[in-house]
C-alpha cells in the first residue's frame, strides 16, 4: 500500500514538473512577443450587425537573448522554398537607439524555428523600416534589402547577401539625403550585380556629393566606382514653413495630378482629418492609412499600409520640387519576389480640374462655394437614408455607406465631391476581409426642403475619364429621404 503511494506521488510530481516548465516556457515566449504586434483588421462597421473579424498577430518563433527586445516580426518567404523564414527587428540596449536585424529560419530536423543571422541596419526609426527579398548579387539567391530612416531622417540602406548555405553577410550599409539601389535586369547584367547611388552634403553651396557604388562579383563586394559634385535641385524652392513633418503635410494638403500621362490620369491628396493618402485613377482609389511621418528638408517620408494588407507596410517619398510641383515614390515591403506596382509614382502638379473641397468632405463641416456662386452643402448635409424605385436603397454616413440597386447589394464607403462643376459621389464597395469591390461614380442632383435640408436625389451614372466627368446617359435613379 505505502508502495503505491509513493508511485502516485512520483507521478504527481512529474505531472508538477512538467507544468512548471511548460509555464516557464510560455512566459520566455511571452516576453519575446514584439512591441509592434502585426495586425489584419477590417475598419468598416456593419448596419447588420456583423461581428467585427478578430485581430491577429505574429510573433516571434525564437527566444529573445537575454535583454533583447522584439520590436517588429515579418514572416517571409526569402529563399522560395515550402517554408516561411522570419525577419526579426530588435533592440539589444534598451539605452541605445540601434536596431538590429535577426533571421529564423524552420529546421524540419529539429521541427523548430532556429536563429540563423543576426546583425545590426543603420535605420533607427522603426516606423520606417521597409525589408525586401531581392537578388541585389546577381547569383540568383534573395538578398535581403534594408530600407528606412536614421535618427537625423536621413535615407539608410543596408543589404544582406544570402550565403550559399542557411546564412547571410551584411555586403552594405550606408545613409544620405537621399540612398537610391538601382537594380540590374538580366537583360542588362554583365557580371557585376546592382548599383547604389548615395547623395550627401557638400562643402560647395547649392551642390551635392554623389557616390555609385557597384556590387562587383569578383571580390564580393561594392566598389566605389564614382564620386561627382551634382547640383541641388532643391536648393532654390523654399516655399514650405518650418522644419517638422506637419508643416510639409499642410503645405501637401491639395489635389495633385500627376503630369506627362494624359491616357492614365493619377491624383494624389493627403487628407489630414482622416490620417489617410488618396491615391486614385478612372477605375481606382485607395486610401493608405499613414502611420508615421517624417521630414528631411523638402522630402516627406510617409509609411503607411492599406486595409486588406496592413501587416505590409509602403513607404512614399514626396519630394517638394517647386510651389506646385512634387515628385511621388513608392517602396512596397514584400513577403517573396513578387512586387506591387501600380504605377503612382511620378511627378505631379497641383491639378486645376477639380475644386479642391474634399477636406471638407472628411469633416463635412463647411460649406463651399461653386464656380457659379451657389453654395454647395457639406457631405454630412447628405448623411441618412433614401428610398427608390425597385426596393433601391442609399444610406449615406461617415463611417460606412450602404447602396442597392437594381437587386444588388454593396456596402463600402462613400465621399461626396465637386468635379468639374458636378457634384460627385464616389462610392467604394469594401468586401468581407477589406479588399475593395466594384467602384461606383453618380453625378448628384439634390432638391431642398423649406427649411433647407435635402429631399430628394438624382444619381446619373458616370465615370471618370482623361477629360473629366463624363454621364453614362443610363436611367438616372431617384431617392426622397426618409431619415
């Protein structure tokens, strides 16, 4: 009898045993966790009642070393094989303002995540950290590229070349006004890989010091190849207040077109109210949520993310060039060797097509007035409900817009607008997981009340063409507010 009792206590104990260091293991797991959790999450409420889809987050798969802090955690998919690896962002001196790069890789041997290469990015603004997988070595192998901001926001580059085992080495890392890697096609290789062209301050006013450094295969390594004076293309416009990022954001808030591109028109606005850049063309708008923003001189430096992929960040640079005149490019973060490229970057100037109220559409507070001199009414005086023929239905609010017709239903969000003259609205159906649907542009009709509120709408169907706002000439719909 006693003998038994000890066996179930031995087995009480290991029971024990084992629950603690499970425990153990769970809260090193816990402490490894990034600050930054990546998220997906949709913004848009439903009238219906839908549960809202539930926050996800990375985190890290290896343990953090003794006084490393997780900041950011990307899986990506670096050298193309079944499994994913993970780029880890951390800080090894809580007193210092370095940032450090870490890659874990899946071992099917040990069926563990395992730490392969570890080594410090000359970024230090975490916000502004851009990792890309490419063949910057010309050896067929993913690379891995570096991009964000120092302290003083200065451009940074650093690239990591991938071993021929599991490992890498750091090839590069330099910072400037401006650090530009201009990639090499396999049309154009002929033996030396990618070039990078670094712009720094000069001892000679109004110019700049411009050095290419070019990958050379040979030794493994990037050569100087170049060192010119170039002149400061910026050095003449100081039309932009202050010094903060702010200011350059005030200064942008305008409708941009871009220029050179009649058959492909691009407008760019950066709507303050909302936190949001407005990127759109005949058939498609986003709107990219900005999560940090910084300045160097007359370049603003904005990352931000859009809704159906916010665990991928962009980074766009404006660069003021004149008074109306800016230069507009795009970084895309990348999980594998495919790139998003959908044509926004390029110069644009302030655009005269379009009387630029669509600050007010955000808050849809002040009224404005039309080139005809009648007042035009903010967006909220078209907030509520409407009835149509067929069973049709519009229902207009800030966050989210429901719309059917002719049987069909969307739901997504709306911005009233003028264009040309016409009132516009812009309707964008936001799908279940918050990738975008159809796109729907109505020129709008409205008829008032004796107390000045709106009774009644008119949507033609339209579009947005090379010249403008352009009627469909379709059966217009009509609606009388109900609420």
């Amino acid at each position: 009898m006693l003998k038994r009792i000890y066996i179930i206590a031995f087995f009480i104990a290991c029971v024990a045993a084992a629950w603690l260091v499970a425990l153990q293991r769970q809260e090193t797991l816990r402490a490894s966790v990034p600050l930054e959790n990546r998220t997906a999450m949709v913004r848009l409420s439903s009238d219906k009642g839908q549960t809202p889809p539930q926050i996800g987050s990375q985190r890290a798969k290896i343990t953090a070393l003794p006084g490393e802090i997780f900041l950011k955690t990307i899986d990506m998919n670096i050298d193309e094989d079944e499994d994913f690896e993970q780029v880890i962002i951390s800080k090894r001196d809580t007193a210092s303002a370095a940032l450090s790069l870490s890659v874990a890789d899946f071992t099917p041997t040990l069926g563990i995540y395992t730490r392969i290469f570890d080594s410090p990015i000359a970024a230090t603004k975490l916000e502004s950290i851009i990792i890309q997988p490419i063949d910057v070595t010309g050896d067929g192998l993913s690379d891995l590229v570096v991009q964000g901001l120092d302290s003083s926001n200065n451009q940074t580059l650093s690239i990591f070349r991938k071993l021929a085992g599991r490992a890498y080495s750091r090839i590069f890392s330099q910072s400037g006004i401006s650090v530009v890697l201009k990639e090499v096609t396999n049309a154009e290789r002929a033996g030396d890989g990618a070039s990078v062209i670094v712009k720094q301050p000069s001892n000679v006013a109004g110019m700049l010091e411009e050095t290419v450094y070019t990958w050379n295969s040979h030794i493994s390594s990037f050569l100087k190849s170049a060192q010119t004076l170039v002149k400061d293309s910026e050095v003449g416009f100081s039309g932009i207040d202050g010094t903060d990022a702010q200011s350059f954001e005030i200064w942008l808030g305008r409708l941009w077109a871009r220029v050179g591109t009649p058959t492909d028109p691009r407008f760019l606005y950066l709507d303050l109210a909302r936190g949001e850049l407005i990127l759109g063309e005949s058939r498609l708008e986003q709107r990219w949520i900005i999560k940090s923003a910084d300045r160097n001189g007359n370049r603003l430096y904005i990352t931000c993310s859009t809704s159906e992929s916010s665990d991928l960040d962009r980074v766009v640079t404006i660069d003021a060039k004149s008074r109306d005149t800016i230069a507009l490019g795009i970084i895309d973060q990348q999980v594998s060797h495919f790139r998003r490229d959908e044509g926004w970057s390029g110069t644009y100037s302030v655009s005269n097509q379009a009387v630029a109220t669509i600050q007010a559409e955000g808050s849809g507070s002040s009224p404005t007035v039309s080139p005809d001199g009648n007042v035009v009414p903010g967006q909220s005086d078209y907030y509520g409900r409407y009835l149509g023929d067929n069973n049709s239905v519009l229902a207009l609010s800030h966050d989210t817009s429901i719309l059917v017709l002719d049987k069909k239903y969307f739901e997504g969000v709306s911005r009233l607008y003028q264009y040309g003259g016409n009132m516009v609205l812009d309707f964008q159906q936001v799908l279940p997981g918050g990738l975008t649907g159809a796109r729907l542009i109505f020129i709008v009709s409205a008829s008032r009340e004796k107390d000045g509120s709106i009774g009644n709408l008119r949507l033609d169907s339209a579009r947005i063409g090379p010249d403008g706002i352009q009627i469909d000439y379709r059966t217009p719909y009509f609606f009388t507010k109900t609420s």
